[in-house]
C-alpha cells in the first residue's frame, strides 16, 4: 500500500534471483513507485486499482524505493527499501 507519505511495508526482503511480484495500491491519491537498480517506474493510481510489478532480484544489496509521482509537501520523504539478500555458496 502506498499513501501520504509512506510505503507500507516499508521494507521489502528478497533472496537474490528470486522473481518478485509485488502487487500495489494506492490509499489515497496518485502515488508512483521507483526502484532505479531494476528500471521499475509505475503510477498507482488513485481508488485503490492495484499494479502489478515483476522482476528478478538480480543483485544482491539495497535498493531505495521512491515515490516518482509528485504527492504533496511530504513526497520527498516517501521512502521504502528493497534488500536483496544474497545467495548463500
């Protein structure tokens, strides 16, 4: 879920190589979600529509999850983490 101003759950906990699904909904207006490291960028839109996300975790480490659309004075601050952990040997 996103909303004014956060992601809930704010941090996300993949093994490296896993496919993610992460499915998204906004609770309150338009909101968007970035993760640079795997070129997500998607809208959420406004009343609750969910989008769906999938990827492979390909590189182990943390990745900072952003709000790409502008949602307010608090947007800057709209801020989760991706932590891929690595594979064990």
């Amino acid at each position: 879920m996103v909303k004014r101003f956060s992601f809930e759950p704010a941090r996300v906990e993949v093994a490296e190589g896993e496919r993610v699904r992460l499915v998204v909904k906004s609770g309150d207006g338009v909101h968007g979600i970035e993760i640079k490291k795997f070129k997500i960028n998607k809208k959420v839109p406004r009343g609750g529509e969910a989008v769906t996300i999938e990827f492979v975790a390909a590189a182990a480490g943390e990745y900072p999850i952003l709000c790409s659309e502008y949602c307010g004075d608090g947007h800057e601050d709209m801020k989760g983490m991706l932590v891929v952990a690595a594979k064990s040997k």
